[in-house]
C-alpha cells in the first residue's frame, strides 16, 4: 500500500510539530535507582478523577524499566532546564547525575525547579501505533507560577515571550 506523501513521518513530524507543547520529565524510582525520560506528549485527561496522560515510543529502552515503579513523577519544565531535556533524551548510563531531585513519599522523582510537578500511578496503558498512551491518576500535584515552563515548537526549545500589556 502507498503512504500518501502529507502522512510520510517526515511531513508528519512537522505537521504535528507546529502545535506547541511543553517539556516533561517522566520518572520514577527503580531498583533503587532514579529512571526518567522526557515527553512533551504530556496532557491533562480528567478533573475528576484526577487524571493525565503521556505517549511513550513503543522503541523506548527506558518505558519497559519505569513502568515497574510503584509512583511516577512528571516533572513540567521550566525554561531555564532545556539542558534537563537533552540530558534526559540522551543515550547515557546515568541520566541523572548533576540533576537537583527528590522523591515523593511513595517514590515519584521529582525534579527541583520545575514549574509543576505531579506524583502519579499508572492506571491504564492503550496501544496506540508505534507509541502506548500511559494514563496516570494523579495522587499529589502542585506548581508554581512564577517559573516560565519550556515550550517545543517546530522541533526547537522556545521560551514563551512576556510582550508589553
């Protein structure tokens, strides 16, 4: 069958790329250890119950591992952490050193600094082509407004522009 070329993922990923999103961090500890990944596939679900979600790469090496955490943390960066998100896309042994973090009571990793944060547990996760849908309930949230969050557009980190009023 021919792919018509507007659904090539070439032409999609840019397609989709004009909708500007924010950059999270999702992570967990595992084995004793802290796993995460970033997403800016992140999206409010439901107010009640308390529910978000997250696509995951069905060809991700670190889903498989997080996914056994007890709580999963998404931490929404600020624009001041574009290095967080690189750091946390990279193919590296420890994708945490030098990242300021803490754990929630039940095990969420959180990083410091972010402009929100949400300590969660997975509830569902859906097939969806080569991604899975997580659907996490939220147990603890809590933001702060005076941080900038990071946003990705157009395949770039972009920080959000406070023109004059």
């Amino acid at each position: 069958m021919t792919i018509p070329s507007a659904l090539e993922p070439l032409r999609l990923r840019q397609v989709f790329g004009s909708f500007p999103t924010g950059v999270t961090v999702i992570a967990g500890v595992v084995d004793g250890v802290p796993a995460g990944l970033a997403a800016n596939s992140f999206v409010s679900v439901s107010l009640d119950p308390p529910m978000v979600s997250v696509c995951v790469a069905r060809t991700s090496a670190t889903w498989p591992m997080l996914r056994r955490a007890g709580r999963i943390g998404v931490s929404v960066l600020g624009a001041h952490q574009e290095h967080i998100s690189r750091q946390l896309s990279a193919r590296a042994d420890d994708r945490f050193a030098a990242l300021r973090w803490r754990t929630s009571a039940d095990g969420a990793v959180l990083l410091d600094g972010a402009s929100a944060w949400l300590d969660c547990a997975i509830e569902r996760e859906l097939p969806a082509g080569d991604h899975d849908i997580v659907l996490l309930r939220v147990h603890d949230l809590d933001a702060d407004p005076e941080v900038a969050p990071l946003v990705f557009h157009g395949s770039r980190y972009r920080r959000l522009h406070h023109g004059l009023k």
